[in-house]
C-alpha cells in the first residue's frame, strides 16, 4: 500500500487500491518520495479546483500550470514507481522540475510573451524545446510507443514536409516558427484539448474518485446485482449494468475495468461462463461507459469544445446509442447463456436494489445535481464544480451528522447544510469555500470523524493521478492537431474522402472506421477521436452527414477501437483479473461488440438516431413516429445480428436460419429503397422456421 494512504481510507473504500492509471502500477510511491508524490496530487487538484471556481488566471496560464503539474507528477511518479535506483529516480525528478518550470515560465513572462510574439528570445526557445521533448518523453512514459510514434511523424512532418512531392509538399517553416506554433501559441500543446483537460475534464475525474470514495461502486454493485442478479446469465447481467451505472460518473474504460472488474468476473467465473468471455463482457460493458450520459467521457467535452455546442447537445445525441450499446451487450449475453444452459443466481442470496438506494439514498443527490445542472444549461465546469462540492459536503457532513442524537435534529442538520448548498447559485463560491472550511474544522473537532478528512484527502490525490493519463494525451495530441494547422495536410485527406464519398459514402464511413480501428490499435481513445474527426470530420460534413452525428461516428469507432487487438487496453486490463489471455478477451469482446457495429452507420442515415433533425417520415407523421421507426428497426437488426453471431435464440440456430437473421439485419442498415420492407420480411422468415423447427423438436 502507498505509505500516505490511510488504512481507514483503504478499508472504507476497498477498491482503492485497484486504482490504477495506464502505464504505471498504483499507489504514490514509499518512503518520503512516495509522500511528497501525494502531497503533489493533492496540490495539482487544489490548484485546478481553485482556477476553476476563481477564473482569475489568463487561460494560457492556467493551461501551461495544467501541463506542468501533469509533467511534475508523472516524471515523479516514473521515478517513485519504476525507477531501480535513487540516481534513476532523482533524474527522473529533476525532470518533472524541469517540466514544471516551463509552465511557471508560462506564468511569469505571460506578458512578455504576448508582446514578443513572433521574436522569440534564446530563452523562450530553450523553454519551447525542452517542454515539446519532456511532453514526448512523459507520453511515451505513461501512453506507450504508438501515440508517441504518430505524434513525431506529424512533428517531422513540419520540419522535412517541403522535400515531399505532391499534394503533400509544404512551404517549409523555420525552427523559431515551430517553437513557437507548439510551445507557446494555442494551436499546439496548449490547443484545445489541453484547455478542455484543465478546465473540464480534471473536474470530472476527481468528482468520480470523490463518489468512489464515498461508496457510490459499492451501490452500484448491489443495485445491479439484485435487480438483473437472477434472470438467465445473470452474474454477466450483473457486471454489464453496473458497468453502464459506474460509466455515468467515470468515463475511463480501464478505470471502469480494474474497478468493478474485481467484483463482476470472479462471479461470472464461478457461475459458468469461460474466463475469457468474461472478461470480455466487462471490458466491453467499461468501454461504454464513455459513452453513457451524463459525465460520459473526457472526448465528449472535447467534442462539444471543438463543435462549439452546449455539452447538453452532446449528451443528447448519445443517449440512444448508449442505450443501444449496453443493449447489444445485454443481448449477447442473454443469447449466450441460453446456448451455454448458464442460469441466473438464487433470488434469495441476492440483496434487495431498492433498499440499497433508501439505504444509501444522498449518494445519488450530487449526481442527479450534476444531470440536472448540465441540462439546466449551466457549463459543464460550474456543474462539475457544483457536484464535487455536493458530494464533498455529503462526505464531510455524513459523521457529524450521525453524532447528532434525535432524528429531528439531523434532518435540521441536513436541511441546513442543503440551504447552504443552494445559497451558492446566489452568493459565489466563496460562500461554498467557507462551508467546506467550517465542515473540515468541525470533523478536526472530534476523533471519531478525523478520518473522513483522509478520505477527502486521498480523493483529491487519487483524482489527479487518475487525470494523468486523460492529460498527458491531450497533451501530445496537441503535436498532431497543431501540425493540420500549420501546414494544412488536412485538406489534403478531406479531399481524398470526398472524391471517394461522391460517388459512395458507405465507402468513406468504411474508410472512416478502418481508421479509428487502426489508430485504436496503438492510441487510446481521445486521441484517437482528436486526429480522425480532425480528418474526417469536415469531409462527411461536405458530403451531407450532420457534423455532430460524424463525430459521434468517430468518438463510437474510437470506443471500439479499444476492443480491437493487438493492443486492446481494456482487454489486457481485464486479462489479470480474468487470468486469460488479453487477446483471447479481445476477440471475446469484438464479438459481443460485433452488433453495436452497425449502429453508427444506422445514425449517419437515420440522424434521428440521435435525436438529431428528421427526414421524410417526420415530414409525413412527425418526429416521434420518426424516431420510434428508426429505433424499432435498429433494435431489431441488433436482435438479428447478435443471433447470426452466437447461433442461438429459443434453441440453436441452424446455418441457414443464422443465414436468414444475417441478411435481415444487413438490409435493415442499407437505409435503401425497398431494403427496410426486405428486412422485416427475412425477419419474419428467420422467425418463422425458427419458432416452428423449435416447436417441432420439443
């Protein structure tokens, strides 16, 4: 265990120490090393807390502090978890400072910097290339070879692209103008990625290490366990839904994975299910829950940022497809059960989900603040901001509220508490501050509720190592969409998707995803999305699809991308747990994820998918009809294709009847003339044979 940790902390949230970020094992470090690693958590996370309820720093500032904390801790963390000796580790260090020292010179020469742009000093230079290098350096650290690998490839492209023949010759530029372009400007590291790490998503992160800490995976768990526990392939059900629940406050597939995956695949192992599928079920149940509505993942605020668009619009457009996601998986677990005889576990070992929500009722009150506020049309930072103090307030208010005797007297403490809470929308968050100050003295008070402190603590610390990595790529993909920018290779792609789409743009959907797929094969999901809907974005736009429904093409790719193999993070996340092989678990989850294929391409022609503008029938019936049509048919080329996969659905399929569900699903995508009526024709063919050939065999 990591020695700042505590041991009441460890004990009220067991899963603490299965926290881990990519690329690194868990826990600080030991000794004085590992507690000065904590103590700089707990600092990164003040400080962005501070600049986002403050807003008093320059953005640049705050974005350059961001990527200097993020290069101070990861170096640090390297040398306190990875390094075999003290002068390794102290190298290790004195890098982190020097990566640090380029977001304070950031700071402090902010205004000279604005004025000398475009004549940089010798200094300025220096800064530049050290932080461009250290970025590489930490990337390559905490992310592996790939994302570094295709990073330096666009970065050499700036620098060599003018001796490329054409279309992909540039003019050239000179060293001082990269520098500048990458390190100094918001075009480069500090581009829009990194604004939306620093100003969104690190609240995000450390909110939902603040819910995990207060227990919210533990409801989770038992809500999903006793209302999908019992029917057939349950402990899968189980693992499935609290999988989709965790999504809505995490967003991080492997996070999800090494939480809740502790819990789910050892139940599914002992009721029946092969290693390997079950890891496969979890990993592909955590991958969606980037997609799940209302916190979803760190793109989705990325997207909004880049579309220019409330973050209410994006979780519009994603609630369908994350229902449809966790549907198919839902589905093809309930199909596989039946093939394999697997039955749900015993009703009466199961907990009550009901009473685990009225038993734990306040957990769920700052998330439904947070839904409610992202709805309400405040920004995603004042409703991140707005929960974080919520369940902070909850945390801190829970013990000193059970040392208060009659139950009067609680709800009084309650209710004040709450009123202040409320009075912030009015008064400022200074007001906040103040009530999360008296609360923490109030818990210094007494013994018995000074280890809460410690939890509040270990959350702060937790959520900015569980950023690290969320950041770090932000970071380095800034290498890539500053160099479409510079040299405007981009149009260059765009063109060639529209040549291709003009005259097919399945086709170009198909490339579009053969990208994503490749991509996810070295690169994590953010980046992921970043270069492909750079590309791609604008060229499905000229050939007719909505822009918000192309990114959300890309962003659902870029999610299956992390199934995919070789690399496969969620899988090999899994694999440990599981004790199967990480690529065994990847072809697994392909295979679940096998039907949730065709849902995109089903958007990008049917935008009303994603409640997005309607088409002939919303002009004929109305959008709800509309709406309801498309849904019907999706779900039912979903059914068909996951029963063409696991050649079952009352009883084994036969090959022609797989045949039949196959060809019923294929023509209910086409979104052809003649294909829908087609489709639900071989539907009620293939359910024909089938119910008669199984009436028949019993």
């Amino acid at each position: 265990m990591s020695a700042p940790l505590t041991d009441e902390a460890t004990r009220l949230d067991p899963h603490a120490e299965a926290e881990v970020s990519e690329g690194l094992p868990p826990g600080f470090g030991e000794g004085l090393m590992g507690r000065v690693a904590f103590w700089l958590a707990v600092a990164f996370s003040l400080f962005q807390l501070w600049a986002a309820g403050y807003g008093t720093l320059p953005s640049q500032v705050v974005r350059a502090m961001h990527v200097g904390f993020l290069l101070l801790l990861g170096f640090g963390l390297i040398g306190n978890l990875l390094a075999r000796t003290r002068t390794t580790q102290a190298l290790f260090w004195a890098l982190g400072l020097l990566g640090f020292s380029t977001g304070v010179y950031n700071w402090v020469e902010y205004n000279d910097l604005i004025r000398r742009t475009g004549f940089l000093t010798q200094m300025d230079l220096v800064m530049g290339t050290i932080l461009v290098v250290l970025v590489f350096e930490g990337a390559r650290r905490l992310m592996g070879w790939p994302l570094a690998v295709i990073a330096a490839i666009f970065l050499a492209y700036c620098f060599f692209g003018q001796h490329l023949p054409p279309p992909f010759i540039h003019r050239g530029y000179g060293y001082d103008q990269i520098v500048e372009h990458f390190a100094f400007g918001t075009e480069g590291i500090y581009g829009s990625p990194i604004y939306v790490s620093s100003a969104y998503i690190f609240i995000f992160v450390v909110f939902a290490a603040f819910l995990e800490r207060a227990g919210m995976l533990n409801l989770f768990n038992d809500f999903a366990l006793g209302l999908v526990g019992g029917v057939r392939g349950g402990p899968a059900q189980v693992a499935t839904l609290s999988s989709a629940l965790m999504g809505t406050i995490s967003g991080s597939g492997v996070a999800n994975v090494v939480a809740s995956g502790q819990f789910t695949i050892p139940m599914m192992k002992k009721s029946g299910f092969k290693a390997a599928f079950a890891g496969g079920v979890e990993a592909t149940a955590s991958m969606g829950g980037q997609i799940m509505p209302p916190v979803m993942g760190a793109v989705a605020f990325i997207m909004a940022e880049t579309l220019n668009v409330p973050y209410a619009s994006v979780v519009k457009a994603a609630i369908v497809p994350a229902v449809l996601y966790f549907g198919v998986v839902f589905w093809m677990v309930w199909l596989q059960a039946g093939r394999d005889n697997l039955r749900g576990l015993p009703k009466d070992s199961l907990p009550n989900p009901w009473h685990a929500v009225r038993s734990q009722w306040p957990l769920v009150l700052p998330l439904a603040a947070l839904v409610y506020l992202l709805f309400a049309g405040y920004t995603p930072i004042f409703a991140g901001t707005m929960g974080l103090a919520l369940v902070t307030v909850l945390i801190l208010g829970t013990p000193l509220a059970a040392m208060i005797g009659p139950q009067a007297f609680r709800m009084v403490f309650w209710v004040a508490l709450g009123l202040a809470c409320a009075a912030f929308l009015k008064f400022g968050i200074n007001l906040l501050v103040i009530v999360i100050a008296t609360l923490i003295l109030a818990c210094a008070l007494f013994q018995g509720t000074r280890p809460t402190i410690g939890i509040v603590r270990d959350a702060l610390a937790q959520g900015a190592r569980n950023a690290l990595p969320v950041g770090m790529a932000c970071a380095i993909v800034g290498v890539v969409i500053g160099t479409l920018t510079l040299t405007g290779i981009a149009s260059t792609f765009i063109g060639a998707i529209i040549a291709i789409g003009e005259n097919n743009l399945f086709l170009s959907l198909f490339l579009t995803m053969l990208t994503c797929l490749v991509l996810g094969m070295g690169i994590p999901t953010i980046p992921n999305y970043i270069i492909t809907s750079s590309l791609a974005g604008p060229a499905l736009l000229e050939l007719g699809v909505p822009l918000l429904v192309s990114h959300m093409f890309v962003f659902y790719f870029g999610i299956m991308a992390d199934l995919t193999p070789p690399v496969a993070l969620a899988c090999f996340a899994a694999g440990p747990i599981a004790k199967a092989p990480g690529l065994k678990i990847s072809l697994q989850a392909i295979r679940l994820a096998a039907a949730g294929f065709i849902i995109p391409f089903m958007a990008v022609y049917t935008p009303s998918l994603m409640l997005q503008d309607g088409g002939a029938i919303a002009e004929a019936w109305g959008y709800p009809v509309e709406v309801a049509y498309v849904l019907l048919k999706t779900v039912l080329g979903i059914g068909l294709w996951g029963i063409a996969v696991v050649g079952f659905f009352l009883n084994r399929t036969t090959i022609p009847e797989r045949l039949l569900a196959m060809a019923g699903g294929v023509s209910l995508i086409l979104a052809m003339p003649l294909s829908d009526q087609i489709g639900f024709g071989l539907a009620a063919a293939f359910l024909a044979a089938h119910v008669l050939r199984t009436r028949k065999a019993r």
